[in-house]
C-alpha cells in the first residue's frame, strides 16, 4: 500500500479523506484488534489510532459514522465476547467508546446497541478479574471522561451507579487513576451546572442539578467523616476545582465546607494540614474571594499560624506572589518565610547589630527551632526557604519589602555555618553547625540566594564581609566542584555590581584587592586535577570578561596576573567539555588582548596571529564536537562585533572558515558555520548598500547603493553560495532550515518585489540546464545524497552572473514549505497510522511494504 498525500487541505477535504481510510482500512484493523490469537500490541501504535478517532470525531460528530462503518460497534462487541482479553485492548477499547460516545447522536446509538452499560455498567469490566489491572480502570476514567460532554452521559453515570465507582476511583492505588478519576469529578461538576442551571445558584439542593447534587454531597459527607484517606481525597477534589473554576456559584460550595476545612487546622486526631496550603491558596487567588472584605483571608491568616513552617511555606509564597493579598496578610507571609533565617541569625555566635531578621514570630518559636535541630528537616527546611527567597527575589516586578541587608547577614552566617567557620555559642547554635557542616545543597541553595541579592538596597555596607565568605569557598580545598559552580556564580554578580563608577579611591581599592585575591585563587583552580573545576573557572572568566572588559581595574588586574597564560594551556586539555570552554573564554579574552584600542603588547603572548591558528587547528582538527562548536560561535562573534577586520581580509577569513565547516560532521557545527554567513551577508549589505534591482520600473532613490553583481561577486569570492545550496540538502533538518532562511533574505535583497522576480523568470528564459539541474536537486531535499560539485552540470558556484540566475530562477518560498516539513505530515496520515497498527498486530502477510 502506498501512503497517501497530506490530507489536511480543508475541513471538507479532510472529512472526506479521513472517511474514505476509515472505510477502507479500519474493517481490518478492528478484525486484527478483536483476533485472540494475537499476543501483545504496541501502547505507542494504540494512542496513535485513538489520536486518530479524536481528529475524526472531531470533523465528522454524526451518527454516520457508525451506521457506515459498523465494523467499530462488531469490534466492541467481539471484544466483551472475548473469554480472556488482553488488558491493554480492554483499555484501548474503552477508551474508544468514550470517544464515539462524546456525541449525543452517536452516544445514543451505542446505547440502543445495549454497548454502554456492557462497558462503563455493571455488565462490563467493573466486575471482572480485568478490573485489577490498572490501564484497564485507567481506560474506563478516561472513556467515561471523553463521554461525559453531554447531559444524556451525565444521567447515565449517575443513574446506572458509574458516579460511585469515580467515587471510589479517587482513592485508587494507581496514583494516575485517581489523579484521573479527581479530575474527572471536577468535570462533571463543573459540566452539570454550567450546562442545566439558568439562575444564580444557593445553598438549597433544589436549585442544583441532580448531578452536581451527588459530588457536593460526597464531598461534604466526606470532610465530615473520621477518615483521613476521605478526606484527603475531597480536599484534593476542592483544590482541583478552585484552580480551574472561577465561576460565582463556587462561593456556595466553599460556604458549605469552610467551617469543616477551618478546623482541619486544629484537628489532632485527623492529620490533613498538609492538603490545605493549596487548597487555601486556590481559594484566595480566585476573583471570587480574593477582595479584601472576604471572608478567606482570616481563614488564611489562621492558617499562617498554625501551620507548621514546612506546610506554610508554599501558602506563605502564594500569597506575596499575588498583587491583590491586603498587606497585613502579606507581611505575615514574609515573616513565615524568614522564619528560618532568622533563626540562624540569632543562633549565630557573633555581636550583631540587631537581633534578628524580625521582631517577631507568627508561629511558636520552638516549633522551628525543633525542626532546625533535627538533620532530617533541617536541611530540607532550609533549601524550601531559600529556593523561596531566590523565587521572590527573581520576580521583575515585586511588591515585596525584603530586608535585603539583614537576609544578606544570615546568608553568610548560614554558609559560615557550613563550611565550619563559625563558631557558635549557643546550643541551638551548635547543633544547626553540626548538621550543615559541608552541606553542599544548603550552600547551593544560599549563594543562589546571595547571587539574587547583588545590588539590592542596603547589602553595600557588608561588601567586605560577603567577600570574605566567598574567597573562604573559593580556596577551601572541602568546596565541592558543584558548590564552587555557584560560588563562582555569586562571585560575578558582586564583582559586576562593585565595578560600578564609583569616584571614592577608598573604594577603588578595596575592588583593586578583591580582584587580586580573586585572580590569584582562580590561577590554582585552572591547574585543578578535577575537570569541573577547571571547566568552572573558565566559565567564570568568560562571565567576568563580557561584563567587565570596558573597566580598567580589571583589564589591569587581569593581564597582570597568570589567569591569560592559563586559560590558552586549557585549549590542549584532555577533557573536550574543558577545551570548549577554554576556546570561548580565550574567544572573549582577545576583546582585550587583541580589539580593544589599546591592546597590550607583551612579546608574542598575545599574538594575534598565534591565537587565530590555535583557534582555526582546533575547528580542523579537535576529535570532539563541542571545542569545534566553541571555535565558530568564537568566529562568530569576533565577526558581528567586527573585529575579524584587525586580523585579515574579512573575505578570506570567511572563506576558509567555511570551507572547513562545511567538511563537518557536526551538524551543530555547520549550522552555526550559517549563522556566521548570516552576519557576514547582513554587515556586507548594511555596509555597501542594498543593491539596485537591475529589473525595477523605476530607479531606487537610495544614494548608499551597490550593483548587484558586484555585491554577488564578494560573497561567491567568500564562496557561500555553495555552502547554502548544499546545506539546502542538508540531512539535518534544522541546517537546511537556516540556509533556506538565508536565501530568502538574499532574494529579498536582490528582488525586493516578488512580481519583479517573476517577472525576471519569464522574460529571461535562458537560465541553462545548470540552475534547471539545480532547482531539480534541490526540490529532492535531503535524499539528493550526491550533491554535484563547482562546474558539474553548468553550475558554478563563484559565478556572480549564475548566482543571480540563481536567485532569479529558483522558489526558496516553495523550498521552505518543503523543509519545514516533518516527517510527521507522512507518519500521522491516516493510512500511514492504520497500517502501523496492522503492522504491530502482525498481519505481515497483508502488509509486506514497510509503513513508514
């Protein structure tokens, strides 16, 4: 069978191609699904022809369907008729009928045949060994989901009992099954009464729907029982619904269940406390409770207070992320969350000027102390709080008042707690130091935190003790690589934020020394055994010298030490990730070394020349992908910054460069080796000119102009245009996307009115059998696996003249819709899918021919 053509032209089109594969196809497909013999099928070929059925039934909601194609109600029935079905086909099979079922035309039909009730009833799999498997209660969920769209499914469920088994499908052991069973409750609910009721809603049952009468009153019956597992389960339900429903009848569930939730946080003998931050934090986001009158937020407040530090955390979080909290709730979220820090201020030895981060505490005070004394929550308690921190402080626009200076202190007390050089004297103290001590996700979690907290209002006054705790982590031989990541991290940020123009000398030298002491660390961190480490340092170079180059305490500090020298030995390291970094960290020091307008002269140590060839053999030559993807960003940059001029003929530079690219194996490589065409055609054109359409009725008034075949002669001398064409070619789809881009961008240089090009194609005719051969290859894509070379076939490459026949003649549009293409409009065709699923199930004999 041979696959058929895109069918998604037009909806009547498609209906009727979809149709026509049904008919055809879908008779065997069913006859194979139904077969006992065969011993497994594909999950993967199963969710295709479901996503199949979806699009089908989305275009075609008739009862026709059925009535011609009766092989899918015969194939039901001969499944239920089977004596021991495979699971995952009882599965597949629900899940069908649910999708057939979500039309009432459709629905109804099912039901005359007496379908229904044998699948989603009593009858069907509900009461069969089959029921324990859990893709088979999976697909019951999920048929009846995609079944409940209409009122006559509502009253089915709830009248043939299918609303007791989602009841009792929210405490399934399969965690999917009743995250689907909760999900699917929240549906009908919200079905019921947006589809039956005309009038607002009240606390009187007679004015719900029948349906939505049974879920409120579950619900309700639930919270009020003894069970913890119930009640979980409803508060889940509750929570699910107050995030996706914002309607005003919500207000009447949640008057009917706040007094039952409010106690929960005072409950002993219940433990559900952990349910209820979200569930409050649903609630309080809605527009229906979210005014300051509401009732919510001394609920909420309440919860902020008796809520463990561990459960209000998140609430805490929520709530100074929403801009309509009333301010008085918002500061006691903040003091939640500092909490913790500012028990580590105060169990901290040293005088301190406050003392603390607050002045007072929301919860009892030696519940957290508890928790921070013992190694099981303590660590975890404070990784929640400072991933918090770092959230809050990320935000681009916060209403949050954050003591910066004083969260900066604990932050340093924290890690000096870590790292053991605090010596704390009380108890507490002790105890927490003994837990942190070399705690790498605590002191990750904390320089993330202080990374945030640069430049922040008031940090200023502790510079120097911050650089203190940073330069004791850098040269602590106990920094674990990943925590010396981070630190380097924090590190920039501060040495950025302290280069700012400052006109006090004090100032000026206390920078002078902390980037000597910086440089002087780093030097030993680029001679590491350990290759994370030395691949960090160079990070960190790179970091500091894109932010910082323009500076001149740091070009003097830099350059005076052995940071340079050592970064070039690392473009010979062993380890490729090392090698790669090494080649961007020497491709940003030549900004300094060799661009900048005063570019230091010390012997050959910063030869231009030098530098370029290392950089040109590692492209050639470097067995790994990643330093040869390094050295062409590198290229890259130096030309868009434009400073390839200073080294040689921008032209030849080009030129090699890509000659060597398009050699590559790497499919990464060559498409950045396009981006470095992109820049080159872009800073050519913007240089000499858009060129003059030679075709344009009427003159161009544009005095910055060049001929086009003077502008084609530089790039065809810099030999692009066989690059791009054989990129067009390209096996990797996202290469031949760009160099298609790229053309389309020359053309519209060239040929700015589309008409015109036209135009130009009709009347010059005599484009030889060259471009013709040209457009023929490249209409093949990437199966045109012998691309000619420079000559063949009349085609050169470096010809100005040809070029422009070239871009005159050839669609790119055409060409783009062609690429950009997945193989996915051929694998998800209708044919294509069915023939999958003939395939899996084994009728080999029937399909010979490989689908794909």
């Amino acid at each position: 069978m041979a696959l058929s053509k895109p069918w998604f032209i037009d909806r009547s089109r498609h209906r009727f191609a979809m149709t026509r594969e049904c008919g055809l196809l879908l008779p065997r497909v069913c006859a194979a699904l139904a077969d006992p013999r065969r011993p497994g099928f594909d999950d993967t070929c199963l969710e295709k022809l479901l996503d199949w059925f979806r699009r089908l039934t989305a275009f075609d909601p008739s009862v026709e369907l059925l009535q011609n194609n009766p092989c899918l109600t015969e194939f039901i029935t001969s499944v239920l008729a089977l004596p021991e079905p495979n699971p995952s086909i009882i599965s597949f099979t629900l899940r069908l009928a649910g999708i057939l079922a979500a039309s009432e035309s459709r629905f109804q039909h099912l039901q005359q045949e007496k379908l229904l009730a044998r699948l989603f009833g009593t009858d069907g799999p509900l009461n069969s060994t089959l029921w324990e498997d859990a893709s088979v209660r999976s697909g019951w969920v999920k048929g009846v989901h995609r079944m409940a769209q209409h009122q006559p499914a509502l009253h089915f469920l709830c009248n043939g009992g299918g609303i007791d088994v989602i009841f009792s499908l929210q405490g399934d052991p399969s965690l999917f099954v009743a995250s689907a069973a909760s999900k699917l409750l929240v549906h009908m609910l919200t079905f019921s009464v947006e589809s039956e009721t005309t009038k607002p809603l009240t606390t009187k049952d007679c004015d719900w729907p029948a349906c939505a009468q049974m879920i409120i009153k579950h619900i309700e019956d639930s919270l009020q029982s003894r069970s913890a597992s119930h009640i979980e389960q409803s508060l889940k339900l509750l929570t699910s619904l107050f995030d996706s429903c914002r309607a005003t009848w919500t207000a009447v569930i949640w008057s009917g269940v706040a007094k039952q939730v409010e106690s929960f946080l005072t409950e002993e003998t219940v433990q559900v406390q952990h349910m209820l931050a979200s569930l409050l934090l649903n609630v309080a986001r809605s527009p229906v409770f979210c005014d300051t009158e509401g009732s919510i937020w001394p609920l909420v407040t309440s919860a902020l207070e008796h809520l463990t530090p561990v459960q209000a955390g998140p609430l805490a979080t929520g709530l100074l992320r929403f801009y309509k909290c009333p301010q008085d709730v918002r500061i006691q979220a903040l003091t939640v969350l500092l909490q913790p820090m500012d028990c580590i201020l105060r169990a901290a030895s040293q005088p301190l000027e406050h003392a603390g981060l607050l002045d007072e505490s929301v919860s009892d005070p030696t519940t957290l102390e508890s928790l921070l004394s013992s190694k099981s929550s303590c660590v975890g308690l404070l990784c929640q709080t400072l991933a918090r921190l770092e959230e809050l402080l990320s935000l681009a626009r916060s209403r949050v008042d954050l003591p910066h200076a004083s969260l900066l202190r604990s932050l340093m007390t924290l890690l000096q707690f870590c790292n053991g050089f605090l010596s704390p004297a009380s108890p507490l103290g002790s105890t927490i130091s003994r837990i942190l001590i070399n705690c790498f996700r605590v002191q990750r979690s904390a320089l993330g935190v202080l990374a945030a907290l640069s430049g922040r209002k008031g940090c200023d006054t502790h510079i120097e003790s911050l650089f203190e705790v940073l330069l004791a982590y850098l040269e602590s031989p106990n920094t674990s690589p990943t925590v010396l990541k981070k630190t380097f991290q924090a590190t920039s940020k501060w040495l950025v934020h302290l280069q700012e123009p400052s006109s006090s000398n004090s100032q000026q030298q206390r920078t002078e020394k902390i980037l000597k002491d910086v440089f002087l660390v780093l030097q030993k961190h680029l001679c590491s055994p350990c290759w994370e480490v030395r691949d960090s340092s160079l990070e960190f170079i790179t970091v500091l010298i894109d932010r910082l180059k323009d500076r001149d305490e740091f070009r003097q500090s830099l350059l005076s030490s052995a940071v340079p020298r050592l970064t070039e030995d690392l473009l010979e390291d062993p380890e490729s990730y090392v090698r790669a970094s090494a080649v961007t960290a020497v491709g940003h020091l030549a900004f300094i070394t060799h661009f900048a307008p005063e570019s230091p002269v010390v012997g050959n140590q910063y030869n231009k020349e030098n530098t370029v060839a290392k950089l040109q053999e590692i492209l050639s030559t470097d067995t790994e992908g990643f330093p040869r993807r390094a050295v062409i960003s590198v290229f890259t940059e130096w030309l868009r910054q434009g400073c390839t001029a200073q080294l040689e003929d921008t032209e030849q530079f080009v030129s090699r460069v890509i000659q060597t690219v398009e050699q590559d194996l790497d499919w990464e490589v060559r498409l950045r080796g396009l981006e470095l065409v992109s820049v080159f055609c872009s800073q050519t054109v913007s240089r000499l000119g858009h060129p003059v359409c030679p075709y344009a009725p009427v003159p161009s008034k544009v005095t910055n102009s060049i001929h086009p075949i003077e502008l084609l002669k530089i790039f065809c001398r810099a030999k692009l245009f066989g690059f791009l064409f054989r990129s067009l070619c390209d096996c990797d789809r996202a290469v031949a996307q760009r160099a298609c881009d790229i053309l389309i961008v020359l053309e519209g240089h060239f040929y700015p009115i589309r008409h015109l090009k036209e135009s130009q194609m009709t009347a010059d005719p005599a484009g030889g059998q060259g471009i013709a051969w040209l457009q023929r290859t490249l209409r093949q894509g990437s199966l045109a696996q012998n691309f000619l070379t420079d000559g063949d076939n009349g085609v050169d490459f470096q010809d100005a003249e040809s070029m422009m026949l070239a871009l005159s003649t050839i669609d790119f549009i055409e060409i783009h819709d062609e690429v950009n293409k997945s193989s996915a409009h051929v694998e998800e065709s209708p044919q294509s899918l069915l023939q999958d699923i003939l395939a899996t199930v084994g009728t080999i004999e029937d399909n010979e021919v490989d689908c794909y």
